[in-house]
C-alpha cells in the first residue's frame, strides 16, 4: 500500500488498484471512547434522549424565553403563556446549537462507532505541519482511518506499506511517521522521500546519471531537488504557513522562484546544460497554477512542465515502487 501523508490531504493507493483514496488529513481532536458498562446501565438523567417524561412535563405552560429554542420532548402540546407570541426572543435563542446531551444534537463525527471522513471545523486537528508530524497521536489515528480505507478496497492484510516524507525531514520526523504508521498497520514500512516518489510517479527514471530538477509544491512545505542516481544529490525547501491549502499562496510566489534559481545556480558547472535541457517537472497540488510555471520559465530559461495530475505524483510512484521492491529498496530513506 502506498501512504502520502500530506498537511492539508492524504492520499493512499492499493498496489494494483485504480482508485485514489483522499480525505483531509485531519482527525477529531478527542477520539469517542466506548461507553463503560456503568454508562450502559446507569438510570438516565434529566436531558438524556429518550428520557421519561416526569409529571406535569406534557401540556405544561412556556415560560418566557421558551419561543425560538430547542423543544423537549414534553414541549409539544403545551399552550403558550399570555404575551409569550408576540414578545421579542432574547439573543440567542433562535438556531443556538445545541449542548451536548441535549436532545436532538447531531452526532459528531465518531459517534456511529466506525471511522468517518474528517473535514474541517471545530474540533479536529492535523496531525502534520510543512509536512512533518506535528502530533504523533493524531498521525496514528489519520493512518487508521487510511487504512480503513484500503480494508474497504479489499487490500487486507497489507503485506508492506511504502510511505512519503519531505526531503526535509529530520531523522525524529521519519522516526515518528515510520513509528506511527508500524503501529496502525502492523507491517514493515519504508520510507521514501517524496520528490523522488512524485519523479517515478511522473515517469522520469530516476536511476539516470543525468541531473533531473524537480519541484513538489505541497501544503505547508515546497521542495526543489536535483535527481542523480536514485539520489536526491541537492535540495532546498520553503516551510509555508500551517494553515495553507493544496495551492500556492501568492506571497510565497517570489520565494519559490528564487529558491529554484539559487539550486540550479548550486548545480556544477558541468551538470547545468544536462539539467537545462531536461527542464523542470512540477509536482504537487500547486503544480498547476498558471503563475508558477510562468514565472519559472520567465526567471530560469528553461522548460517547465507540470506532471500529469500533479497532486497524485507522490501517491503513483509510491505504488509503482510497492510493485517493485529492489527498487524501492535502493531509494528508501536512510538507507
């Protein structure tokens, strides 16, 4: 199986499969715990749903301020009190959310008992940032809702799953997602750096002694590589803001263009007219903004191409090399 952990999205793809999974990478913040048996059995307390009504609840008169909120159950029926149609509701009353254990809340995610897609809002968190592992109890439970996923697609027991980290990563960073990801999937795990991924995704062979550029352009981190030998023999990063999406912000534009300019000014003089004439691949979710590639071209004089659908580069390769282990074996990470 093969596991991009993205800031802003994950994606996974079954070796041999044709459908891309890809959810938010984010988790509730508290996941449910099963109910106690002493939960089970105790007598509910007034407010539970599905509570018995006491005497006197059915048919009883509003009091003001019952206009506009969330009835209970022995509201319906009741008359309202003199003056009670016409007064104005106090702030707050209409549409308020309601409390937890209220009658008729909406489950949050994770009430059914089964893994659910995250999105955003209050109460989830991201388990990555610039594409480290920021929370490595979240990263357990984004992978176990993956790998929920490849268990829907029929992938089960995985046999090995082959997993994608910036080229940024610390030895800690690689430590925690490879701990993270052993633990939820119960098999080996190797890791490959994602440029080199999102290359063999692209088509390139990255085992030729030429120099090939690339750039991934992911959320929260983007990455210039030059590919030698099934190395990724220079490479320079930009950590964006946390919060950014799969695009490009436009204030992070100039810094991008420099950053790649100053890694081909890095090349050997003699590798420059070998990486010149093979361009620069993009890859990545903000692969496939107009600006970029323009701007690129503009500033470096060379070819620029984006991957075809550059946001699922990294996720192919990584598959492509689940079906091939000599391969992925001699371009794991720390090997």
């Amino acid at each position: 199986m093969a596991l991009d952990l993205g800031t802003a999205r994950t994606r996974s793809l079954s070796a041999g499969g044709f459908a891309i999974a890809d959810r938010p990478s984010a988790v509730p913040a508290h996941p449910r715990r099963p109910p106690a048996p002493s939960d089970r059995d105790r007598t509910p307390t007034p407010g539970d749903r599905g509570r018995t009504p006491t005497p006197g609840d059915r048919g009883r008169t509003p009091t003001p301020g019952d206009r506009g909120r969330t009835p209970t159950p022995g509201d319906r029926g009741g008359m309202p009190a003199p003056g009670d149609r016409d007064r104005t509701p106090a702030p707050g009353d209409r549409d308020r959310t309601p409390a937890p254990g209220e009658w008729g809340r909406t489950p949050a995610p994770g009430d059914l008992g089964r893994p659910s897609t995250a999105g955003s809002g209050s109460g989830l968190v991201r388990p990555l940032r610039h594409g480290m592992v920021a929370d490595p109890g979240a990263c357990h439970r984004l992978v176990r809702l993956v790998l929920h996923d490849a268990r829907l697609s029929g992938a089960w027991p995985l046999d090995r799953v082959l997993a994608g980290m910036p080229v940024a990563a610390t030895a800690s960073d690689r430590a925690a997602v490879r701990t993270a990801v052993s633990e939820a999937a119960g098999c080996a795990v190797t890791l490959v750096e994602e440029p080199l991924a999102a290359a063999v995704g692209a088509g390139l062979d990255v085992t030729d002694p030429r120099p090939a550029l690339l750039l991934d352009v992911g959320a929260g981190i983007v990455e210039a590589v030059v590919i030698r030998d099934g190395v990724v023999t220079d490479a320079l990063a930009l950590q964006l803001s946390a919060t950014t999406g799969t695009g490009l912000p436009a204030y992070a534009l100039d810094g991008v263009v420099e950053m790649t300019a100053r890694l081909l000014r890095r090349l050997p003089a003699r590798l420059r007219p070998a990486a010149r004439d093979g361009g620069l691949l993009l890859t990545g979710g903000g692969a496939t903004q107009p600006r970029l590639a323009h701007r690129l071209r503009e500033t470096l004089r060379l070819p620029v191409e984006a991957a075809p659908e550059p946001a699922h580069a990294t996720v192919r390769g990584l598959t492509r090399l689940c079906l091939q282990p000599a391969l992925a074996g001699g371009l794991a990470a720390g090997r």
